[in-house]
C-alpha cells in the first residue's frame, strides 16, 4: 500500500501555521501543498521543489528525503525557526526543505541587504538557525552594533564556503553566541581562488627572505625602545626650555604649555599630539583640568647634551645592519630643528617615512613585486590587467619591475596612478602620512593623493584625517573587480619619529588584527599578513595584506 512521503506529511502537520516566511508574508504547510508561491527567488525555488516532491512516487520520495534527512539532523531537535541568507542554490533550497521536514519554519533572509538589516531580521524572527554563506557570516560577526540585537534565540549557525581562520571562528562564536558548524565548498571559484592566493603569499615570503637575514627579534625591539626614548626625550626638551614640564609639583593646562613655548596655531596639534605621547609613555603626568582642559607635570630638566647623548645607542643598533643611515640622521637633525620650527622660524620639512619602514622597504617590496607579479602571470584575461597603485611617495619600483618581467603580448597591462572610474584587478595602496601641507582635513592615506588630482569619482577613494581603518579599506575594496586583489601597506605599530618628521596630522597605526578585521568586514573573505606575526620583520611596524574579493 502506497505511503504518503514524509515532507507532504511534515507540511501537512504544519497545517494552517507558517511554513515559509518571505518579505513579510507568511505561507503555511498547507499552502505550499496547494501551490501558493511565495515573492522572492529562494521561495518560489522552495515551492517549486515541494510540488515536484509531492507528484513523486513513495519510493523516489525516500530516495530524495535522505539528503534531507540528514540536513534535519544536523538541525537538531525543535523548535526551529531558520533564517536562510543564501541565494538560490541547491543547498539552500535543501536546508530550507529540511527545517519543513522537521517541523520547523523557514525564513527567507535577503543576502544582498546590508549586515544590520540582516541582523534586525534575524532578531525579528527569533530566529534559531541561521544558514549562510561564510563570506557573510564574517562582516556579520563584526557589526559594530551588533549588541543592539536580540539574538539570545539563536542556537546554530551553520555556514558554507572554504576552510575557515581560527580567528574568524572565534569572532563569530564570541559575538553571537551560538554553535557554529561549518561545511565546505568544494572546488568552488572561492576555494580555488584563495589556493592561488596562498601559494603566491608563499612564494612572496621565499623572494623576501633575503631581506631579513641577520636580523633578530632582539635587535628591533632594542632599536624601537631606544628610538622612542630618544624621541621622547627630544620633545620633552624642546617644551622644556621655554620653562614649563620642569616641576612635578606644578601642572599647566595645555594652552599655557603651547603659549609659553610660543606654538603657532598651525603646530599647536602638532604639540598637542607630543604632550599626549609624553603623558601615555610617562614622562610627564596627566591630570583632569575641568574646564580648563588637562593639566600636565612635567619632571627636571636635562641637560642638551645628554638629551643628545640618548641617540647613541639608537645610531648603534642601527648602523649593526637594520637599514640605511640617512633615515635616522634625518629624524635627529630635524629633533634639533624643533625648537624653531613650532615657533614659525623656520618652515617644517616635508613629511618623512617612518625610520622603521625604512629598515622593511627591502623585506615588503620584495614581497609586494612577487604577489603583483603572480597576479599578473596567472591573469586570464579577456581584457588586460588592470592595476591602480595609490602611492603618495610615487609608487613602489617593485611594482613596475614586477609588472614589467611579467608582461606578456597576450598579457597587456594597465597601470594606473589615479582611479578613472572603472574597476581593477589589482589595488596597491599605502597607508602612511599626510604630505607636511596638507590642511587637517586633508585624506592621510596613499589614496589621498590620488583623489586630490583625480575626478569626482575618485575622490571617494579617499580615507579621512581620523585614518579609520574601515574607512580607509572600504573605499578601496569598492574599486576591484569580482575576482580582485587587494594589496595594503599599512602602519600596525605606533611610529613615534612621527612626531617629529611627521605631519601633525598623520593617523595612528592600529594593531595587525585591527587592519584584518576592517578587511573582512569591508568584503574580503580571506586576508593574508606578511610578515608572519612571529616574524622579526613584524616587528618594524608595517606590513602587507594581501586580500580578495569573490
């Protein structure tokens, strides 16, 4: 004797309840057994599949609500109430099917909605399950607001796509407070995609390797701890001859500080920014000034000569093979130059590279020519290679080098300096400091320059003063192509010679994690680091992301 198939017999137990929820309307077991379509791409699917299910015979019915079956049991025990953010794909349609079978409701999500309309709509739908791509999971699971959602529902997150970080798991497990299962993609464009991406990392750390021999861990730490005392001292001296910061037992608002060393108002946030690093790496203390904003004690003086005496062992550790001289003989001439320079008598420099990034440019341009040149040499085409390098400093010659040996007659190449409009392949940015003129509302990112001489379309490139990691790395992402390589330098560790051959305005660094997690919330499923974290390259404070998008 016939049997009636288990997802009829699951939907018509559902009865007049919801079933299928889309857009606000909600379709009950029975309806979907009638035929009634729901709006949207996934809910039609689902109706589709349901009234092709239900003209089975019993024996192809079984067949077919096996895969379902297993779905339902990786679902678990209700109630479930399942918010599906995939777009139309088999998968999709059969966990769909499988929260039917096992007497749960489906909630069409819309995976083209931004992160906090998803995340209102989940919290909306009490929802229990969440099924979704791993590229959105992600900038979901780092939604700045996400606390703001009621979530506590939410048992199981089940995501697909390539093997995942740690890191994001941990992100995501953190922040929603739900189990996460994962299932792979296999042989996806994606998975493949970041196979490449992976291997060229790989050989851009073998091309780079050179550059690091001899160098220890010890030997940068020692250097950056002598640099910054060295840096520190030089400015505290500078307030100090005008006779403020000299007794801890007297404080002085900041403005009094800034009248008595006699700062023009186009220094003063240059100041500003020494007496915060002062305070923070506690040569001088900070109190609360009410009204009158904080008040700073300072501590004896030192004498000029052993204020220059603290470079020593700074030039040193340096000259023992870090990098070239001419980058720390820049930064101590301009500490001399100080005094004057806050005071209108003489003009500031141009601003300079952080002394650090001079001693990785060997390591990162190596490294950056190798992932430029393996992108180039595996492009397919139809159209040539696109390429934009935001560089305020001109461009990194590793660039042209690699684009040149790689060049092929059938691999034409654009390269370009500024956007034009359209989308690239590859983006080659550098965060860094603003140019010594800029004005403080000026952008302070590589791509800054680009967007002051380029169009109207370009200037959305541009990151704001404040360097905001995910305002810097959102605007470049939106230039790529499907498929396209994003490659950052960016500062991940605080750069105090900045202070003095910087620009008053430049950004501060942010730690490496910080610059990972702005990636993949701006849409970049996988984020590669080089150096590696362990590196004693690392260390220097700048380093190179290598990220995709799908």
């Amino acid at each position: 004797m016939p049997t009636t198939p288990a997802l009829v017999s699951a939907l018509r137990e559902l009865g007049d309840r919801p079933a299928v929820v889309a857009d606000g309307r909600a379709i009950s077991g029975i309806g979907l057994l009638l035929g009634v379509s729901p709006p949207g791409g996934l809910p039609r699917a689902l109706a589709r599949r349901v009234a092709e299910h239900a003209a089975l015979p019993p024996s192809a019915a079984r067949a077919a609500e096996q895969r379902l079956r297993y779905w339902a049991g990786v679902l678990g025990t209700p109630p479930i109430r399942h918010t599906v953010l995939h777009p139309v794909t088999d998968l999709a349609v059969d966990l769909a099917l499988a929260t039917l079978l096992a007497g749960g409701t489906v909630h069409c999500g819309d995976p083209d909605q931004r992160p906090e309309q998803q995340l209102r709509a989940v919290a909306a739908a009490r929802t229990t399950h969440l099924s979704l791509p791993s590229a959105l999971l992600w900038p979901l699971s780092r939604q700045p607001d996400l606390t703001a959602h009621d979530l506590g529902a939410l048992r199981l997150v089940l995501h697909v796509g390539p093997e995942p970080r740690q890191e994001d798991v941990y992100t995501a497990v953190d922040a929603l407070g739900a189990v996460l299962a994962h299932v792979r993609a296999p042989d996806s464009n994606a998975e493949a995609a970041d196979r490449r991406l992976r291997a060229d990392t790989e050989n851009a750390t073998a091309a780079a390797w050179k550059h690091s021999i001899g160098i220890t861990a010890a030997q940068v730490r020692d250097f950056g701890a002598q640099l910054d005392r060295a840096v520190l001292a030089a400015l505290l001296h500078t307030l100090q001859q005008s006779g403020v910061l000299t007794d801890p037992a007297r404080g002085h608002p900041e403005a009094e500080v800034l009248a008595a060393a006699m700062v023009t108002p186009a220094q003063r946030p240059r100041v500003a920014r020494w007496l915060d690093a002062l305070a923070r790496h506690g040569l001088i203390t900070r109190q609360d000034g009410g009204a009158q904003g904080p008040v700073f004690r300072g501590r004896p003086g030192t004498a000029a000569a052993e204020v220059r005496d603290t470079w020593r062992p700074a030039v040193e550790t340096w000259a023992d093979g870090l990098g070239p001289a001419a980058a720390l003989t820049r930064v101590r001439r301009d500490a001399l130059r100080l005094p004057r320079v806050i005071t209108g008598q003489e003009a500031p420099r141009p601003a300079a590279t952080p002394v650090r990034r001079a001693a990785a440019r060997g390591y990162l341009g190596a490294a950056l020519g190798a992932l430029v040149r393996g992108t180039a040499e595996a492009h397919q085409g139809p159209g040539p290679l696109r390429v934009l390098e935001l560089d305020p400093e001109g461009g990194e010659p590793a660039v042209a080098r690699a684009l040149a040996s790689a060049t092929r007659p059938r691999h034409a190449v654009e390269h370009h300096a500024v956007p034009d409009g359209g989308r690239y392949d590859v983006v080659v940015a550098t965060v860094t400091a603003a140019p010594a003129s800029a004005p403080a509302s000026a952008p302070a990112s590589a791509s800054a320059s680009a967007s002051a001489s380029a169009s109207a379309s370009a200037s959305t490139v541009a990151a704001t003063a404040a360097g905001e990691p995910e305002q810097e790395v959102t605007t470049l992402v939106r230039l790529l192509s499907p498929g396209g390589r994003l490659l950052l330098l960016a500062p991940t560790a605080e750069q105090l010679d900045l202070l003095i051959t910087g620009d008053a305005h430049s950004p501060p660094a942010r730690p490496a994690e910080h610059w990972r997690a702005a990636l993949t919330a701006a849409g970049c499923p996988t984020v590669l680091t080089l150096p590696e974290d362990e590196h004693p390259m690392a260390l220097l404070g700048q380093r190179l992301f290598a990220a995709r998008v799908d």
